[in-house]
C-alpha cells in the first residue's frame, strides 16, 4: 500500500516538473541559457587589469623582447 502511494506520489512529481520544464512561460528562460556557450566572453574591467601584468622586463604577459 505504502509503495503504491510513493509511487504515485513520485509520478506526480515527475509530470508536474515535466509541465513546468515545457511551459510556455520557461520557453524564453531555457532559449537564453541555450545561447550562454555562444556568447562572447567579455573580460570586466576588475579581470582586465590582472591581464596587463608586466614582467620585470617591462614586457606584456609573456610577450618577448625582439
């Protein structure tokens, strides 16, 4: 008896999140999270500085003194 309510318990959770996940309402939500790995990277200005770190030759990140 117990198992039969945990399972029709464990059903209805599952066509309930199955209704939620395929809502017209999430449609845009899901779309823009399908479109994160495309985007481009944008490095914000706090990263950017850690970027134009010198050497002690004066050189850029690693770059080589011709």
């Amino acid at each position: 008896m117990v198992s039969g309510i945990v399972t029709l318990v464990l059903l209805l959770l599952f066509v309930g999140g199955w209704i939620w996940a395929w809502s017209p309402r999430r449609k845009r939500d899901f779309d823009e999270a399908a479109q994160l790995p495309l985007a481009d990277d944008e490095v914000p200005p706090a990263d950017r500085a850690a970027d134009d770190i010198h050497d002690g030759n004066g050189n850029k990140n690693g770059e080589s003194a011709r």
